[in-house]
C-alpha cells in the first residue's frame, strides 16, 4: 500500500531534488548541535501546502504517519525532526536573510525544483503562457478615521507596555480592549469629523510626548506614516485630512498590521495586498506545471513582470514562444524578448486600431528611420523625432499622389513634396492587429486560455487570499509554498498515471 500511494513518488521524485546548498548561509560553520536537515524542512512545507495542514497539524502527523516518515526520509530517525518551533524558525531565517541580502532563497529553490519536475514530465519548455493574479492581504479594510485610531492605539500600547510615564492620561483609553468600539461605533452622537479631529490632536500629543525614544519602534513609524500619507497642515499649523487631489496614491497604508499592503482598483473591484505573475509549461496531454513565479505589492504592472522575467532569462537561450494577455503588450516588450530568443504573443492589445497599411511599412533596426512606406516608396528625406518617436518623412508629390494608400495616409503636400509622420510603433501595431486574425494566432490564444486554472486553484485549493502571514516578505514565502505544493500535486498525479494507481485516498 505504501509503495502505491503518494508517498512513494514524492520519496523518490521530489524530496531529492531538493537543493540544500544554498541555505547553509542561514547556519553557523562552528561546531554546535546538528540542524534539522533543510531539505526535511522544505518538503515538510511542501506536503503541508498539498495537503492544506497547518504548521501543528504536520508537525503531530509526522510522528504517526508512516507516509510522511517515508515521503521525507525519516523512517530511520529514532526521533522525528520537526517540533513546534522548526518550521517557523526557518521560515523567519529566511526571511531575515531576504531583508538583509535581497535574496531570495526559498524562489530560487521552488524554481529549480519545478523545473526539475517538468522535465520529469517531459513538458514542452518552448511553449510558456504567462498570468498575473490578485492576492488579497489577509487584513481588515479599514476607514480613514479607523486607520488612524489604530495606529496611535498601537503606539499606545507599546507605551504602557513599556511603563512609560510619558504616555499622557487623557490617553489611556486608547489602551482598553473596549474602547475601539467604543469611540468608533458606539458614540453615534459624534459624528465622523468630531472624531477625526479629535484623533488627530491625539496623534499630535502622543508623538510630542515619545520625541526621539521611540524611533526603533514599529508602532512610532507606522504612525508618523499615516499622518504623513493621510493628512496636510492647514494655515494654523492644525492637521487635517487631506483630500483626493492632494498627493494619495496607491502606496497609502491600509492597515498598520500589514504596512505593506497596496490599494488597487481593477476591472471596478477594489484589492488590497499584493499581485502574482505565474509562468506555466504544459504538454499535449494538459499536463502542466508552474516553473516560474513572481511576486509584488498589487501597484505592479503586468508590462513589468514581462520585463522582469525577460531578463532572468540566459542569452542564447533556446527558443521559446511565450503567451500572454493584452496587459503584457507593446513594442519594447517585444523587441526585449526577441533579443532572449523568445516571441512574445499577446492576445489582446491596447490602443486604439490603426489602418492595416502601416503593417508593410519598413524601419530600421531602432525604428529612427523610415525605409520604404507601404507602396514600397523609399522617401526622399526621413528625420526621427525623439520627442514623439516618430520619423517626418517626405515623398514627391507626384509619387504620393498617385500611390493606392494616399487616403489612409493622409500626407500634408507642398509644392514639391508630401510629407507625413509615423512611428515605428503605428507599424508594429498594425502587424500585430494583422497577426490576431491569423489561424496560428487562434490556436496560441486557446493555449494561453489553459494558465487560468492556475489562478483558480491557488485562490480554492490553496486558500491564497487567507494566508497566516502579513507583509510583504513573509507572504511572497508563503505563496512560494503553495506554488510547488500545487506543482507537487500535479507531478504525483502524472507519476501515478503513468504506472496506472490512486496516490491519494478516495473519500467516501
């Protein structure tokens, strides 16, 4: 039974690929007590991610399930390597070495990892689609009044906590359990101004009574920032709320217990949190896995993800043709794939539609100058236009009179010639308005429609919008997890195909 179920195929397909190397950064070279072995640790995470448990649940599941004892090499232990303490430990060195360093360990070892699977699988690596998708911060949405009640109650806290005589007594209040309510919901003979104001005046009391002591402290800086990010001084000196023209943008903080959390309006839903890029192989079969991923605050563009991931790739690569959405479009994107060997096919684009006859009009190589127009004219002059981008050129008249595409041109004539301005980029999007009715085109798109399951499954299977983690860094660890989780999942699927058994148990 053991060596039909899915512990087999993780025990002796996943669990030994991975790479412990890198992480010896995390540990001393001095002699001291042996570490839990890092590769038990990450496939512990990983088996906790496909299996939706918690830290406690794996941690007491190990020691009585065989199948975990095999899927991570530990039959032979007299005793079990994980505690209560291990696996967060390791998660909060990681991430300390993230913040110091800016490397990120637990990425590189997910993306080798998948590709290792994919190979496995012997996935088509030259056909990649690519997705981003919204992940919601595991936090409150909160008021402008609300936010910054929070922030001086926070700060009040840690002063109290501390047994600091500074805090002053009109603000003790802010240190009872009940008063959140209480100033903010049940006292509806204030109204929202009136209480406003008077947090405000709080906020200026409680950060002169802290001065300069309370500088390490998070509670001190989160405050400063909302004060800074939510209001203006008025003519008195006197703070105010500031208003929709004055300077808010995305970055605002949205809750103090996540400081990282962005805002983002998209498709006309609010999100606050953070944003994921997914790069996903697949085969003929569906089969599928997730080799590459990237995440970020939710201000993020999906045109730089693109650029992203485009530069991680090596030079001289083999090719590849890498599907996207329209929110991933443009020129330079495309020419900076195409310099790593990759054709970058978007199924949409943005802007408005040009005429078709720009598609055959020719540039060189950095579009600054214009060979031939769409007749096949080389003109008289080109001069390239930094500003626009664009290159003023000239024709004889009698040449652009008589040419079939003087209507959609629309030249501005002299007395000796006709001249007109395009840029390269009005070219590039004709071809690529020509390429979308293309049957090749058609089938590219059905293949890039297959990466929305990925989407899908990380938000309901593995719960990614309720992450036990806030900011940024802690969550991008989290949502590493539950991408080779997923990964996992998929591979253990194939394998048990392949040699025709159920890896999991059916339920009833």
């Amino acid at each position: 039974m053991l060596e039909r179920s899915w512990a087999k195929y993780f025990a002796d397909h996943i669990f030994p690929e991975i790479d412990e190397a890198p992480f010896s950064v995390l540990y001393s070279d001095r002699p001291s007590r042996h570490n839990t072995p890092v590769n038990v640790i990450i496939g512990a995470l990983i088996l906790k991610e496909i299996f939706g448990l918690t830290d406690e649940e794996i941690v007491e599941t190990l020691p009585f399930d065989i199948r975990y004892q095999y899927a991570l090499h530990t039959t032979s232990f007299e005793e079990q390597p994980l505690n209560d303490r291990t696996l967060g430990r390791f998660r909060a060195r990681c991430c300390a070495y993230e913040e110091m360093t800016g490397i990120d360990l637990i990425h590189d070892c997910i993306v080798k990892l998948s590709s290792s699977m994919a190979a496995m699988m012997k996935l088509n690596t030259g056909m990649r689609r690519m997705d981003s998708l919204m992940v919601a911060s595991n936090i409150k949405k909160m008021s402008r009044l609300e936010l910054l009640y929070t922030s001086v109650a926070n700060l009040a806290r840690r002063m109290k906590k501390l047994e600091d005589p500074a805090l002053p007594e009109r603000l003790f209040h802010y240190t009872q359990e009940d008063d959140h309510n209480k100033v903010l919901y049940h006292n509806r003979s204030e109204d929202t101004d009136s209480k406003t104001e008077q947090v405000l005046k709080d906020a200026a009391l409680i950060l002169s009574a802290c001065g300069s002591r309370y500088d390490e402290y998070s509670e001190y800086q989160l405050l400063i920032r909302a004060i800074k990010e939510q209001t203006k001084s008025d003519a008195n000196g006197n703070l105010t709320l500031k208003g929709k023209h004055d300077g808010m943008d995305s970055n605002t903080m949205q809750n103090p217990a996540d400081p990282d959390a962005t805002y983002r309006k998209k498709s006309g839903e609010e999100h606050r949190g953070y944003i994921a890029n997914v790069v996903e192989v697949t085969d003929d079969h569906h089969n599928s896995i997730t080799v590459d991923y990237q995440y970020e605050k939710n201000n993020y563009s999906d045109s730089q993800f693109l650029k992203d991931y485009i530069e991680r790739q090596p030079e001289g690569g083999s090719p590849a043709v890498l599907t996207t959405d329209g929110g991933y479009c443009g020129m330079e994107n495309y020419q900076l794939a195409k310099s790593k060997n990759i054709t970058l096919v978007t199924t949409d684009l943005k802007g408005a539609e040009v005429s078709d006859h720009w598609a055959d009009f020719e540039f060189n190589e950095d579009g600054t100058k214009l060979l031939r127009c769409a007749a096949g004219h080389e003109p008289k002059s080109s001069v390239y236009d930094k500003n626009t981008q664009k290159c003023k050129v000239s024709f004889p008249l009698n040449v652009c009179r008589n040419c079939p595409y003087h209507d959609q041109c629309h030249p501005t004539e002299h007395k000796r010639v006709a001249t007109i301005k395009v840029a390269m980029r009005t070219a590039f999007h004709a071809k690529q308005q020509r390429f979308l009715q293309t049957d090749e085109f058609h089938k590219l798109a059905r293949f890039r429609n297959g990466i929305e399951t990925v989407p899908a499954a990380l938000r309901k299977r593995h719960r990614i919008d309720k992450m036990p983690a806030r900011g940024y860094i802690k969550t991008k660890l989290f949502f590493g997890f539950k991408v080779a989780g997923m990964n996992a999942r998929k591979l253990i699927r194939y394998l048990s195909s392949q040699a025709k058994v159920t890896p999991y148990p059916q339920r009833a």
